[in-house]
C-alpha cells in the first residue's frame, strides 16, 4: 500500500516541490514526527530532540510566573552560554603570556572588528555573579532549598562558588596593574589555609626534623599560582583554570543541577 | 534432575502422554512469524550443578579476586590522583633568586635606594643611625605591604612607602603608621660577602614586632 499517495491533479509546483521535499530521506530522518500542533505530537516531537526534551513538557503556572521566579536560573544559563561562546571568541586572539597578555586584550578592543566582544564577556560576567546571587535570593526566599531540594541547594553552593572562581581567574587575564593587585591580595587569603598554607593554623606542625614540610613555594598558594608571587606561573594556571577547568566543572554539575529540578517535582511552586 | 522433575529435555522423548512432538515448539498465534526468543529458543536444560564452578581457583576464589581488582583498582588511581597533585609543583622555578650582592656600600647614598626594587623585590636603605640597632649602616626592605601583599611606593618627598591597594604608609624604617598594614614591613637579612659587596638573602626575615631587628645580621653596620 506504499503508492496510495493521493496527489490531487492541480497541484501547483511549489507544492509538489514541498511535497516532494517532506518526502525525502533527509527530510524524515530530521523531522521524525509530524508538526507538533496536537498534544500528542507536541509530546512526540520534544521527547525525540535532544535540546528540547532538556525542558519539561509541561510546567506549573507557577513555573513561568516572572514574579515568582525572577527568572534568574534561566538568566545564568543564558548569561553561561553567552560566556562560553564569546570566551571561545577571544581565545582566538588572546595570548596567556607576560609579552602579549595585556596588549592583546587591547588589541582586542582597537584592531580587532567588534572589540565589543570582549566587553561583552566582561560585562556578561559581572551580570552571571549578579544572577546567579539572586537566583540563590529566590530560592531560598520561596524556601525551595528544602526537601527534597536540598541535595539541589547543595549543588547550587557548589556552583555559585565555582561562579564567582571563574569570575576570579578571568580577572587576572587582562594582566593589568588592577588585576595583578587583585589576584596578588586575593591569592594571599590562600596562604592561611589551615594545614596546607604556609601561614595557616596547623601547618607549623608538620616538620620533618625541623624542616618546615609547607612553606611559601610548595603550599596551597603556591599550587594556585604556580609560582611564589603572581607571575608568568600564575597567569598560566589561572587562564587554564578559567578556559577549561572551571567550565567543565560547573558544565557537568549544570547538567546534575537541571536534571535533579525535574527529578524532585520540577520548578517549586508557592508554599 | 532430581529437584525439577518437570523439566523437558530436549531430544529426550517425554515418558507419559502422546509421542513427542517435533524439536520446534508451538509458536502462539500471535507472535507467528515474529522472532522472539521467547518463542523460538528451545529452552534448555538446567545446566548440571557442579560444586560451585567460580569458587574452585587454587589461588583464590571469585570474591578475594575481586576484592583484589576493586583494591588494586582504588589504589591505582589514588596513585594517579597524588601524581596529578604532584604534576602542580615543579622541581625548578624561574623565578628571581633570594640571595643576591648588590655592589659595595660605597655605591648608596644616604636615604632610600630603590634600584633593586623590580628585579629582586627590595629597597636598600642607608641610615646614620637605626631605630634598633642605633648605629649606621644598611638595611634591606623587603617592599611587600604587610596588609595583603600589594607593592608600596616610596614617595621620597613625603619620605614614606605607600601602599597603593589599600593605603598603608611606613616610615623609611619600615615602621608603619597609617592604613590597614598591622606591621612594619619585613626587613632582609644583610651581610658582607667575602669580596666585600653586601649580599642580600631575602629567605631570612626579620620582623620587627618579634624583636628580630636586633639581630645582627638584619642590620649591616659600616
Ligand atoms: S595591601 Fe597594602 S594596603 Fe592593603
């Protein structure tokens, strides 16, 4: 019965293009269901893609509420992404090394078409630490944190910290005298470390004989900054952390985090 | 085949009731010309017990063997975590060195010297008389702000280092005296080499709050 196709004999050119076009091979393999204008097809068509079935297929009103939700959790992934994609843009002409790090940065801005990339990571990353702190206002307002939230606020500390880290390693990128400064006092809370810093409590204990097992070049700062002071070392360290380590991280727990919402009964609704 | 008396053997034709039927079983309506398994294998006879086949190793039987893997497994890759820790601090630092000579002392000026400032991170002072030691000599000055690290300046027409990050200002003899710093800056140790040029080695520091700007060879008397 594959031939009972009913083409109707006026049909004009542009439809028999169409028709023939929905017919072919390609066309089936990526549009596997038919216009997603029923519920069931709806249903159908986002549970087979892959991006679409990330969102739930139905949601509390609450859910979509602006003034309940803020809409910050969306507004930091959104933010995250934006990140991402101008981040890989500018790693295409930015150089982590003492010689050229500041002058590419400014480069970026003068000889560079749309300098405004950058200033759209820097801008788009104040605005991530700003979302992301009130998405954590909102959610723990509503109380959503608690159970069966709670392991889901857990995963959230962990990636507000790994947040305002990212922030902290990419300041250090434009190697100016602001970031070296920064990055110099910063880095210096490391060296109180309890045990692992060279100055924290505790480390005074371990000795070897009286060799100091944890001093300035092998303690807890020393691994941040890849280096006694901040440095070639530490521009180095911090531009892997902020390009690679980092966004992998948090990638992986957003993955957790999103799908840990829909697990425990999806987005939380008024009390 | 004592504990399933019901079992059919294949091949074997069945002891009671009509003759046995052809190998292939009876498919049901609905699953005809279907492939199921369900359908189609033969089922089996229970595989004969033998006294528990996996347990039987000379060496070791199936649970120590995986308790061995599970062990060798966790311990290989604490391993490899210590080596990734490890990987982090390198045997050689390119960094400037701690111990250097900086010239004879009748290269410096009374007052503050800051042409050591960049490279090895010191301000080389030379006073008529010092606060401690009172007596004249040199002392070194090791230029990191005793608040949170930051490089002070020396504002030699207000005589004093200032901290740009935060504001803390010193005295030329280190002593601080305004802003955030909780204590003067940190002194070097400061002698003679055997050519007579002054070495500096910025691994000992003196600090003045511990009394330590008594000692010696914090200060070089001339
Ligand atoms: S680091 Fe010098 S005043 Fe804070």
């Amino acid at each position: 019965m594959a031939d009972t196709k009913i083409v109707a004999p006026k049909e004009g050119a542009l439809e028999r293009s169409w028709n023939w076009l929905t017919e072919t091979q390609v066309w089936k393999s990526v549009f596997r269901h038919n216009a997603p204008i029923t519920d069931r097809n709806r249903v159908l068509v986002v549970l087979s893609n892959v991006f679409l079935h990330l969102h739930p297929v139905r949601l509390r009103k609450s859910g979509v509420r602006l003034r309940y939700t803020w809409c910050m959790g969306g507004l930091s992934f959104f933010l995250f992404l934006s990140l991402t994609f101008t981040g890989v843009l500018l790693m295409f002409y930015y150089r982590p090394t003492l010689e050229y790090a500041y002058t590419d940065i400014v480069g970026l801005r003068e000889h560079v078409p749309l300098g405004i990339m950058r200033e759209m990571h820097r801008w788009g990353a104040h605005a991530m630490v700003v979302t992301v702190w009130l998405h954590m206002f909102r959610v723990f307002m509503t109380g959503s944190y608690k159970p069966p939230r709670e392991f889901n606020w857990n995963i959230g500390v962990i990636m507000l910290v790994l947040t305002l880290l990212l922030s902290f390693t990419g300041y250090l990128l434009p190697w100016d005298q602001l970031a070296i400064w920064a990055i110099t006092v910063g880095s210096n809370m490391a060296r109180a470390t309890p045990f692992m810093g060279s100055e924290g409590p505790g480390s005074a204990l371990l000795m070897l004989g009286d060799v100091r097992l944890i001093h300035a070049a092998d303690d807890a700062r020393f691994a941040l900054l890849g280096g006694t002071f901040v440095g070639e070392g530490a521009l180095l360290r911090f531009y892997v952390l902020h390009c690679v380590g980092l966004p992998l991280a948090i990638a992986v727990l957003m993955a957790v985090h999103f799908w840990r919402v829909r697990k425990d009964g999806g987005i939380s609704g008024p009390v | 085949m004592a504990d399933e008396p019901n079992a059919p053997v294949e091949g074997a034709p069945a002891s009671k009731g009509p003759p046995a039927k052809p190998a292939q079983p009876a498919v049901p309506p609905n699953l005809a010309g279907k492939t199921t398994s369900a359908a189609v294998a033969p089922r089996r006879p229970p595989a004969r017990k033998k006294k528990v086949v996996d347990d039987t190793s000379p060496l070791l039987s199936r649970r120590s063997w995986l308790g061995l893997a599970w062990g060798s497994f966790t311990a290989a890759s604490a391993g490899a975590l210590a080596a990734t820790g490890r990987f982090m601090f390198p045997n050689v630092l390119n960094e400037p060195p701690q111990q250097f000579k900086i010239g004879f002392p009748d290269e410096y000026a009374p007052g503050v010297d800051e042409r050591w400032k960049d490279r090895f991170g010191i301000w080389v002072v030379r006073t008529p008389s010092d606060i401690v030691q009172e007596a004249g000599g040199f002392y070194a000055l090791i230029s990191v702000c005793t608040h949170l690290g930051c490089t002070p300046n020396w504002l030699s027409a207000e005589l004093k280092f200032k901290c740009p990050c935060h504001g803390s200002g010193f005295r030329p003899t280190g002593v601080n005296f305004e802003g955030p710093a909780p204590r003067p800056l940190e002194r070097a140790r400061i002698v003679l080499a055997d050519d007579g040029q002054i070495l500096v080695d910025k691994a000992r520091k003196f600090q003045f709050e511990l009394g330590q700007w008594a000692d010696p060879e914090s200060f070089l008397r001339v």
